[in-house]
C-alpha cells in the first residue's frame, strides 16, 4: 500500500482513505493497483467523467471511499441495477461496477445477467474471492468444489459457478478472467475495456482468494498463494477456477446505441403520424 500511495495517491486515491479496511496481505489492493495502472497508461490523469459503483462486501470498498471520483456504495446485489440506471441518466459518464461474487454471482446476479443479455455499456469487474469473505468465510456460487469453508468444514460439495463462461454465452461484448498474480494481463484487460472495447458490457473476472477465509485456512501465506497462482493461472489454460484469459472480445453495438435509434425511430413516427 506504501507504493500504492506513492505512486497514485494525488491522481486516484483519497488520502483521507488509507490506510485501507483490507485484511494484511488481501489481494484487494491488487486489483486497485491494476486498475490504476490501466488508468495511468490510459492517460488518464484525473477521474473526472467516471463513476463507480459498488454493492456490499469485502471488494466493494475499493472504489469507495478509496476512489478520488463519484462513487456509490449501494445496497448488497443491486450495484448493476444502479449503475445502468447512472448509465442510462448520464450516458456520456463511463460506468464502472466493481463487486465480489457473493454480491454479483449470488443475490446480483439477476441484474448482472440481464445487463449482459442488453449489452448494458457498462464495465464490470468481479472480485471473485471464493467465499462470502465480509460474514466470516461461507461457500458462495463461486467456492471450487472440495474448499474447505466454515459451512463446509469436509469440502464444497455444490457445483460451482463459472460466471465468465455464463456472460461470456450472453450478448455481452467483452469477458476475461484472469488472476491476481496475472497483473499484467489484468492490467492490459482494464485497458481494453475502457479503449478499443469502450461500447457494450465488459465483464471481468479477477480470482482473488480471500486471505483469511481461504488462505490462511490453507494453512498458507499471501506470498506463497501469489506464487501457486502463478503457477495455475497459465492464460488460455483451463484451472480449479475456470478458463483463464479473454473468453470473448467483440465491438457490436451496445445497448446505448440501440435504444437511442429506437427513440429515433419513435421520433420520426411520431411526425409522420
């Protein structure tokens, strides 16, 4: 976090926010510096113009009160709901949801599956950290079969949820997944979706185990979790958490530009009636 805030704290950061809530060691900080990282390659030297929003959980504190823009931290589950109505008001903003799986694979995912379908042009990351990290550590849709939880203290025995390869079957424009410990691919992704794939839903998946609930309860360290992910986490292979790498990448029209040919439509109909 020292580097973090060195680097990005007067662009990006509230200083008044750090330090973080975040558990020592939690991969949080990760997926913050990515997405900076992605901003400051992007030229982006101030956030004014974009809006994040957040639901309840662990990940969803990163944008607030940490993100130095407009941000909404809103109720658990309907973070997408918000965003595309944020969207929808104020279409010249770029949107930006970030939330963990308990919030946009469990009680979410309604909305985030009905975004997806629209082609909402919205992006979207999900901090995928196993577990419901923020009520103690229970199996979520997302816990990989055989993880040991404290609801699951012999094993996960639900099939899991690969929610990328769900939205990636959807009208969506652009998925990946990747993990903490593939930073720049991450890093690299971010930029896409905010550049050459700017329309359209753009959904992101970042394995990011939770360190108290599924690390620690491996018996491991932050360090040497990063370096099993590293090992695991071979772009366009498959891994316990799924394809890892871009699933899907294309640049259809999104929901903005459909409706607002449909309103012409209207428009023109109306005056010829």
């Amino acid at each position: 976090m020292r580097r973090l805030r060195k680097h990005f704290s007067r662009k990006y950061l509230r200083e008044e926010a750090l330090p973080t809530p975040f558990c020592p060691g939690c991969f949080n900080g990760v997926v913050m510096n990515a997405m900076f990282k992605a901003f400051e390659e992007l030229g982006v030297e101030r956030l004014k113009g974009y809006v994040f929003v957040s639901g309840i959980g662990c990940s969803s504190w990163i944008p607030s009160p940490h993100i130095k823009t407009d941000t909404i931290h809103t109720l658990h589950g309907r973070a997408v709901a918000v965003a595309t109505g944020v969207k929808l008001a104020k279409p010249n903003l770029n949107v930006i949801v970030i939330g963990g799986d308990g919030d946009l694979a469990a009680i979410g995912f309604n909305h985030l599956v009905h975004a997806a379908r629209r082609n909402m042009d919205l992006l979207v990351i999900l901090v995928n950290n196993l577990v419901y990290g923020m009520t103690r550590g229970q199996a979520s849709p997302t816990t990989p079969e055989g993880m040991r939880t404290v609801t699951t203290p012999y094993g996960a025995y639900e099939p899991v949820m690969d929610v990328a390869e769900l939205i990636a079957r959807t009208n969506a424009n652009y998925v990946a997944r990747w993990c903490v410990a593939n930073f720049n691919q991450l890093k690299n992704s971010i930029k896409e979706a905010l550049s050459k794939y700017s329309r359209g839903f753009r959904f992101i998946e970042v394995i990011a185990p939770c360190i108290t609930y599924v690390v620690r309860y491996e018996g491991k360290t932050p360090g040497q979790k990063i370096k099993e992910l590293m090992k695991v986490c071979r772009p366009n292979t498959e891994t316990p958490y799924g394809r890892i790498g871009i699933l899907k990448a294309e640049d259809k029209p999104g929901y903005l530009d459909r409706y607002f040919e449909y309103v012409k439509k209207a428009t023109e109909g109306d005056k010829n009636a």
